[in-house]
C-alpha cells in the first residue's frame, strides 16, 4: 500500500502533498522536510529506494523516488508493493501529466492543483494502484473536462484568472497554494448552489 | 458545510470540487461526516457510473471507520453487480481493500468473495488489477475461500507471459505486457503454497522459466523504463520461486540471474538483488549458490556509493555467513565498520558480535574480535555486547588466560574506549592472576594501568573500577597498601555520588576488617553464567521489531549488570558479621564447604536441630550430621513426589485436612497470571514474597516468609497440596524450612516445579504456625498457571495464519468478549501480553491496534502451541480474546485467565 505521495522541488517546496494514512498537520510537514532532506543529499545516479524516515515508520516503509528537472516524486510504499512497480507507476504518473499539460512543468502543478488531484485520483486510489494504463487515464480526463465544458463556466472563470495570472510572469510564485485556494474557492461556489 | 452543499450538486465540476475538499481536507468531524455519508450513499444509489466513481474514491481516500461502518455492506454488493461499468467495478474492489484494510471486522465475507475470484476472468485488465489486489489482501486471513483462485491466477498469468507485446495493446509498458498485473499475480500466488494439481503446477513453472528465459533476451528497447518493467517481473517471479522453495533447478537459475545483477550498472538492480539475495539464502537448495558471490558482496560493501546498497549489502553478508566464511566475513564487516555510516553502525556492531559468538570456532578469535569491535566503535557496542563476552569468557576457562592478556595489551592503548576499561576492569579482576606471572604485567602494572584510565570515566564504570580494586586486593596481596590508600582518598571517600561512595567506604572497612579467608571467600571467582539466549540477538531483534523483544530480557540483562557488584555486595553481610548459626557449625567442625555454599540454609538445618528438642540430642554424631547435609543437597530428579511427601515434621498437617483457599485467594492469583516476582500475601502477622522463574517445561520458586511481629511463629510449616488429579500433572518439589520464624525474620523456601502435563488448577500453598501459642492456618493458592510455561515463538505473518487455519475446530477456539477493567493503554497491554508469555508478533494482524501472540506450553508429556489474538474497541471500552490451541480446555483455560487481566 501506498503510504504517502510527496512531490517537492529541488528547495523543498512542497507541490503535491497527498497522505493516504492520518497525520497531524504539522507532522506532515515534518515529513516532507525530513523526506526532502533524506532525497536531497542523494547523488542522481545512485540507486531510488531508501528506508523511510523516522516519522514515517521507519524501515518498514520504503521510500521510491525520482527526480525529474525541477520536482522529486517520492513515494512512501510498505513491503507489499514492488519498488520496480513503484518506479514504472511515478513513470506513468509523470507521463500521464505531461499529456494533460502539454509539456508539463512545475508551474502547472501549482496552478491546476485541482486537475493535478483528478488525475492521481484516477492513477492511485486510497493508497492502492487504480489504473496503470495511461490511455485509459488521459482518456478520464478528457471526459471530464468534456463534462466540465459542458456545464461550462464555473471553472472556466478561475482557470481565466489563473491563466491571466500566469502571463504576467510574477516575479515570485506564489508559496504553498494548495490548501489556501481551496478555501478561496469555496464561497465564491456558494452563489452557484 | 460548503463543501457539502456541493456534494449534493448535480452538475459534475460541482460534484467533483466537493468530493476533492472533502478527501484532501476532511479528518474525522462526526458531524459533517453524517451528512458526507448521506451524500455518498445517494451518488451510490445513482446509476450515474462517473457519480458513483467520485463517491467510492471518497470514501477510499476517507477510510475512516464510520465509513466502513456505513457502507461495507453495500461496496461487495456493486463489485459483482453484473450491471456495473468497468470502472465502477475497479473502484469498488479497491475501496472495499481500503476498507478492510483500515478495519477487517467491518467487511463481511458472505457469497460474494466466491464471485470476486471469477473477476480474475473479467475481460478488462483494470479490473482484474484491482481485483488481484482486493484478493491478495483477503486471501491472507482466509486463505480456504480463496483457493480457486491459483488456478485461475495461473491461467491469466501464462496468457500474459506468453502473449506478444503487442497483444494487449493499452496495458503493454514499453513492450511488456501488463508488468503491474503480472506483479500483482505473482505476489498473490505468494500467498499459496505450491498448487497441488500437478497440470497447474506445470504450467505455472513453464510461466517461471519462460520469465527467466526472457531475462536473456536482448531488450526490445534502450529505455530504462522498459527493463525496469521486465525486471519488476523478474525479481517477482525469483521471490515467488524463493518462496515455494522446492523446485532447485529454479532456485540456482534464480541466483545465477541474481549473480548477473549483481554486476550490473544500475544502481537500483544491484540492490534489488541484494535483497533478493538475502531472502535465497536462507534456502537449503540455494545457500551454496548465493556463497558463491561472496567476493562480489564484500566488494559491493567497499566501493558501492550508495548507503542503502551498502546496507544491503552487509545485510546479505550477515545471511550467508556459516561457519565456513565466517572469519572473512567478519573481518570485512569490522574493516567496513571504520567508515560506515553512523546510522547503521550500532546495528553492524550487534551482527558482527552474534555472528562472533555463533560460529566462532576458538574463543580467542571471538575474544579478539569483540575487542577490536570496542576499539573500533566502542560509542555504539551497547552494554549487551560487552555482558555477553564477560559471561563468555567466564564460562569458558581456556580463554580466561588469553583474555586476561589481550584486554591489558589493548588497555595499553592510549586513548582507549570506555567499553573497553569496563570489559578490562571486569576481567582484570577476575582473572587478573592468570597473567601475573610475567613482570610485565605484574600486579601493581595492571592496578596502576587500570587506574590511569579511572579519572576519565564515567560514574558507571568507576564504580566497576573499585570493584575490580577490591578484588585485587584479594588476589594480590601486595596491592593491598596502595589500593587501600586510594579508597581512603578523599576523592573517594567523600566522593558526592552515593554509589562511588558507598563502595569505597565498604571496600576499605572490608579490606582492613575480614581476614584473608574471608575475603578470599567473599571475592571468590564469579561462578560461571547459566546458559541463556543471547541478550544481543533480542536486541538485534528489537532494533528490527520493536515488539519483538519480551519483558523478560530486561530483567535478564540487569541481572546480568548487577552480578558483577552483585556478587559481592550482599555476601559480606552474612559472612562479616557471623551469625550465630556460623559459629555454632563451626563448634560442631561441620564441613567448611557447606558453610560456604550455603550458610543461611545451614542455619537453618541446625535450628532444626535443636528444635527437635532432647530427641535429636543424643544423636549429635556424625552420621546425622552427613544425613542433614545431604538433605542440603536438590532432591534427586527421580523421586519428586517421595520429597513432597517427605520426613516431614510430626505436627505437619497431611494433605487431608487442609482447609479450604482463602477467599481472595483467586484474585492474589490473577495478579501473579503475568508477572513472577511480587507479594503474594500480606496481613498482619504474616507476609509472603514470590519469586520465579520458569523455563521451558521447569520452573523454580523462592517464598519469602516474613514474620512481621516481634514474637516468634513456632511450627511453621508451609506444605504444597495438590488438589483433584493435579498430581499428575505438575510435579512439585519442596525443600524443608525452619519450624520457628523469629521476630522480624524472614525464611525463604525454594520449590522446584516441573510441569508433566497441562493442568488447569493452581497448586495450593498450606501454611501452618502457631502464634502466641494460638494456632493459625492459611491456604493460598501458588501462583503457578499452565501460561507460565508458556514459550515465545516468533513466526511471520504467513506461518502464523496457516497455523491459525490449522486450529479451526470449535473446540479448539476460545473466545471471550468483555469490558475493559483497566484504562487501555497499548503499552500496558503490550507489557502485559508478554508477561503472560507469548510472543508478541508485530505486523501479522492487518489493524495495528491489535495484538497478536504466539508460543508453545511445555510440558513433559507434550506441547501445545497457543495463537491469541487480542482486539481492543476502544470506543466500547471492550476487548475481544480469541485463544487457539491444539488442546481444548488449555484454549478455555487461557482465555480465562487472560481475560481477567484487562
């Protein structure tokens, strides 16, 4: 099982944090930085497994990762998943991404956190392997936004926003938008119940 | 509340936006959860596929209990469903895992797992995916149900293998058909022995050398994606054959290809495979083969960058070591150690120190080698490493002399390791004689060495030091005027920490006070160590599971500390201030020896003696004495009953008029039910103390009688009664105690037990004085239950459900539902788990909240294995006891007495 999906960048920014078992708030921070610290001290051709940290039970969990130009995929697994697997899955993940993107890059995951979720909902589910294939998961996708279009503008409004947002090229990226937009988009929906 | 209102949208992105907040942010708000349930259940009952998706990934990304609650029943009902869509079906099944991971009680297993199996032939390969998963899981705790599905697996698994890679055209990976649904398949048939049917058999072992075949292909592409893929297989099928562990044609193909790896130049592959090794060589078929490599390995250990290859690396060594390499592999691990990481180092040290003692051929090696282990990383040999080699090199008399001469050749060092004064100071004084002969390691050099080292150690060791000094004092009489200087310094004397003070001040009263014999006599040679497990492969044990060690290594290990002061502290009461019985043996020319060994009992005897009043008077010769003294002796083993039964006093009550258990006799009982040493019995006049220990299918018991008045008992007779047909089934042997309690005094009485068959009621203890010339009588119950001979065993988690299995009949199963009667702290249940004698096994039961146990009573007649499983519901303030054994009323009995301890 699929303990936990921590995707941070080469400075430890936090961009897809997803736990499949309960931790406190700040325990999951202290996770991610003491993942991070435990990637980051790692050559690049060295070998992607490592035993878990201390927070996250130790050597019984084992973390698999890998390092694509900006971001780490880290995946903390237990004894029952095969790291080879494991490997091939953050593969198919990142690919899987790249489709729905279009040249996928640090910046999409910070700005479609929405679709990021939608998309390893549809790879990985409650901590088990759901879909491997990606043309089945990019083919989910695509309904969806069909089915998005369709009912038309709700997210339409935000993504024009954002996409406005992302041409101007803010000289600093907005830090750890994942919880807090959330909750900014949440009553702006109320008006439409 | 928001989120909420969305969840009951229809419009989809509504829908979706809810759900996400909901599995990313919610925890456990009781409230909100109702309504989230009610939201779920409706998009459930829809029909609407993509709805019905969005609410099983809810709720597998929730997991929580109330959602198990609320929906375990209606999931299995949408996984076999015939309407459901492809998707639907693959959420369901893996939701339903989810679910049953988080709580198994909650899933009901009903005519549905017959239909889950044949979703192994659905036609869309996502499903039988999520399928293998959900039944990989199940299968663990209900292996029979499952069964039919290895065939099938079997039959899916050589389609794949066998097909082209183009044949299963979304599910192929960079040319390799479905890698994850191989994988998946693999680890299920792990779960199995070897298929019975000799046609699946077949089949599935041309599948297993059609994958080994196909690792010699050339790779169909350069990318790194696809071997990982075919690898991902490889390494699968290789464990699968490890594990069937029968076929050793395959077994050596698997570690020549392992060997293969071993070489290559991914990084991931050569760890793979040294973990792979690790599990192959424990294989009888394979353990040659993988020795084989062992250049390779060391070599991996010295050059590999990566830690967590090396770890591996070292860990495969410490797997094929025998006594054959044993010495190569050794000195690499201890060369290794000088640069190894600091995190894994503690635990290299405890491999290094078992894999010593367990093939050490001469004990001078082992000797030299745990010495050089202090020297080397003295900061992480823990206390248990250096205990083990003093009880060693005590035991073993041929290597005391070279022990002796290695630790002052390594004292000499000038820099040397805390550890290393410890192991020196203790053996220097035990043995320091051996090498006094030559002048260069002459008495006062060996006192003056050790003393140079005494201001930088710690409080701990000091402590040692002076104990070592003492003993000096003993063997070298020369030393005596220096050594006595330096306990009289002031430094010492008046030293602030108790203990060191303490010490010295003892010391130097004893040195100047008790003459040669006496010292002689108190500073005797430590006698050598009963044989026990090694207290540094528990600890080795523990570092890997932390349940795994029991309680009782704790106490082994301090008893272990204090012998070393131990030995010494208590005696010089009895034998500085002579007691009177001490003088009156010596009027009597008794023995010497026996004054020596044991001069408390002796005193005793004679009491006895005079006791008996004109009767023994005239008997006073020789012959009665020797007929005393033998009674000293332990009762021979043969004649167990004709003890109990003995020359016993002629007021000592028969066992027919013994009066019934006190009433709060049963409840003293279940206190002692885990744990062996503490009060079993306390009023006014009288206390009672008990000490045990039991091993195996024996066991020995100190009481302790304490006379809590200032007026003698006189008459004091405590007997053991065997009620019903307990005398067939434990054997207890009794020694005599003194027929008077002084005042304030305290006897003690040792029993021998020996468990022959298992039994259900507690021996009875039946005690008889007089007190003030009224007489008094008492009966309790001995705190001896059959879980006392209770054996931890270990076993993984596989072994343990097919022994689990094994006991299925009712009867042998019992199980106790019932409130908690004290708070329910897992600690505490834990502690108390291993008091009561099983082995408590981590990482069997899928919830970690419960308990898992296993061990085998000893008896002399037979042995019972035992399986428990304990369930505490916190909520409820309840637990659930569920005991297998082979033997019916052992399962009851047990379930009884442990249910009263929660």
């Amino acid at each position: 099982m699929i303990q936990a999906i921590l995707v941070f960048n080469n400075h430890g920014k936090p961009r897809l944090v997803r736990f499949y078992q309960r931790f406190p708030e700040e325990i999951q921070q202290q996770i991610v930085r003491e993942t991070f610290h435990l990637v980051l001290k790692r050559d690049d051709n060295i070998c992607n497994f490592l035993e878990g940290g201390s927070l996250i039970g130790g050597s019984d969990y084992k973390l698999i990762y890998r390092h694509y130009a900006t971001l780490y995929f880290v995946f903390c697994v237990d004894s029952s998943e095969s790291e080879l697997g494991i490997l091939d899955l953050i593969q198919v993940f990142v690919e899987t991404l790249d489709k729905c993107f279009e040249n996928v890059c640090e910046l999409d995951l910070i700005f479609h956190m929405d679709k990021v979720h939608y998309i390893l909902q549809e790879v990985v589910m409650g901590g088990m392997v759901l879909e491997t294939n990606m043309n089945e998961i990019v083919a989910q996708m695509e309904a969806q936004s069909r089915l998005e279009k369709s009912e038309g503008g709700l997210s339409a409004a935000p993504a024009r926003a954002v996409s406005a947002v992302k041409n101007i090229n803010l000289p600093e990226i907005p830090r750890n938008i994942n919880i807090g937009d959330l909750n900014i988009k949440v009553p702006n929906l109320s008006q439409f119940v | 509340m928001e989120a909420v209102n969305l969840l009951s949208s229809n419009k989809y992105t509504e829908k979706q936006i809810g759900y996400l907040f909901i599995s990313v942010l919610v925890n456990s708000n009781s409230e909100l959860i109702r309504l989230i349930n009610n939201a779920i259940k409706n998009d459930l009952a829809s029909r609407n596929p993509t709805f019905m998706c969005l609410a099983l990934h809810c709720i597998a990304n929730v997991g929580s209990r109330e959602m198990g609650e609320a929906f375990a029943a209606d999931i299995p009902r949408i996984l076999v469903a015939g309407d459901s869509m492809d998707s639907v079906k693959q959420s369901a099944a893996l939701c339903l895992l989810r679910l049953y991971k988080a709580s198994p009680d909650l899933v009901p297993m009903g005519e549905w797992t017959a239909r889950v199996v044949h979703l192994l032939n659905d036609q869309h390969m996502g499903v039988v995916t999520a399928a293998v998963s959900l039944i990989t899981c199940l299968c663990k705790k209900n292996p029979d149900d499952f069964k039919t599905c290895i065939s099938l697996a079997v039959s899916r698994l050589s389609r794949i293998v066998s097909s082209a890679s183009t044949d299963l055209q979304d599910y192929t990976y960079y040319f390799v058909p479905a890698p994850w649904l191989s994988v998946k398949l693999l680890r299920l048939l792990q779960c199995y022995p070897p298929p019975e049917d000799a046609a699946v058999k077949g089949r599935l072992v041309e599948c297993l050398e059609t994958v080994l075949n196909k690792a010699q292909e050339p790779p169909k592409s350069k990318k790194v994606q696809h071997s990982n893929a075919k690898n991902a297989i490889l390494f699968e099928t290789i464990s699968l054959i490890i594990h069937y562990d029968s076929e050793p044609n395959l077994l050596v193909r698997a570690c020549n290809q392992l060997g293969q790896f071993l070489q290559h130049r991914e990084t991931n592959l050569r760890y793979l495979a040294l973990e792979s090794m690790c599990t192959l060589a424990s294989s009888e078929f394979s353990h040659e083969a993988v020795k084989t490599h062992i250049d390779t390995v060391i070599n991996a250990l010295k050059t590999e960058r990566d830690v967590s290859v090396r770890q591996r690396a070292a860990d495969l060594l410490y797997a094929m070591c025998d006594r054959s390499n044993a010495k190569q592999i050794v000195s690499e691990m201890l060369r290794y150690l000088e640069t190894a990481d600091y995190a894994i180092r503690e635990e290299i040290v405890l491999k290094v120190a078992i894999l010593a003692e367990k093939y050490a051929v001469d004990y001078s090696w082992y000797v030299d080698t745990i010495l050089n282990l202090i020297r080397i990383a003295g900061d992480y040999v823990s206390e248990e490493v250096w205990y083990r080699v003093l009880q060693i090199v005590t035991n073993r008399d041929d290597v005391q002399g070279y022990a002796a001469k290695t630790v002052f050749e390594a004292l000499q060092a000038p820099a040397c390791h805390e550890n290393m004064v410890k192991v020196g100071g203790y053996i220097l004084g035990e043995f320091g004689n051996l090498i006094a002969g030559d002048p260069r390691s002459s008495p006062p050099v060996q006192f003056s060495l050790l003393h140079s080292k005494f201001h930088l150690c710690s409080v701990a060791t000091r402590a040692l030091l002076l104990s070592t000094y003492i003993k000096f004092i003993n063997l070298f009489p020369e030393t005596k005027a220096t050594i006595q200087g330096v306990l009289r310094a002031g430094s010492q004397l008046r030293n602030a920490d108790v203990e060191l003070q303490q010490r010295a001040v003892e010391y130097l009263t004893l040195s100047s006070v008790a003459s040669t014999d006496v010292l002689a006599t108190v500073l005797e040679e430590m006698p050598p160590f009963p044989e026990r497990e090694s207290s540094i492969l528990a600890k080795l044990k523990r570092k890997k599971g932390p349940g795994a060690a029991s309680s009782l290594d704790d106490g082994r290990r301090d008893a272990s500390s204090n012998d070393i002061n131990g030995g010494v502290e208590p005696t010089p009461s009895t034998v500085s201030t002579p007691s009177p019985s001490a003088d009156l043996l010596g009027l009597r020319a008794a023995p010497p020896p026996a004054a020596a060994t044991a001069p408390a009992s002796a005193g005793n005897l004679l009491v006895d003696v005079f006791s008996d009043g004109p009767a023994a008077q005239p008997s006073l010769g020789p012959t009665p004495e020797e007929a005393f003294l033998s009674e000293l002796e332990p009762p021979a083993p043969e004649s167990p009953m004709g003890l109990l039964a003995d020359p016993a006093p002629a007021s000592d009550p028969g066992p027919e008029d013994i009066g019934p258990p006190i009433p709060e006799a049963d409840e003293l009982l279940n206190k002692f039910v885990c744990k062996n040493n503490g009060v079993l019995f306390e009023n006014q006049l009288l206390q009672i103390g008990v000490k045990s220990e039991f091993r195996q299918n024996l066991g020995r018991m100190y009481l302790f009688y304490g006379n809590k008045t200032s007026v003698q008992f006189q008459n004091f007779s405590p007997t053991v009664v065997h009620p019903g047909d307990l005398q067939t089934q434990l054997a207890v042997q009794t020694k005599r105690v003194a027929a008077q309690v002084d005042g304030g005094a305290q006897v003690q009485q040792v029993l021998n037990i020996e468990c022959l068959r298992d039994f259900l009621t507690p021996p009875l203890l039946s005690l008889r004085f007089r007190y003030g010339g009224a007489p008094q009588s008492l009966t309790l119950k001995l705190p001896v239950t059959i879980n006392k001979f209770f054996q931890p065993t270990e076993m993984a988690a596989q072994d343990f459900f097919q022994r689990w299995k094994q006991l299925s009949l009712p009867l042998q199963e019992a199980q106790k539902i019932f409130k908690a009667n004290h708070p329910m702290d897992a600690e505490v249940t834990k502690a108390k788990l291993l008091g009561f004698g099983s082995a408590l096994l981590d990482n069997v039961d899928p919830n970690p909240e419960n308990f898992v146990g296993a061990g085998i009573i000893q008896t002399k007649a037979l042995q019972v294995g035992c399986l428990l499983r304990l369930e505490p519901n916190a909520q409820a303030q309840m637990y659930r006891l569920t005991l297998r054994t082979s033997k019916e009323p052992v399962s009851r009995h047990l379930c009884e007495l442990l249910a009263q301890q929660f």
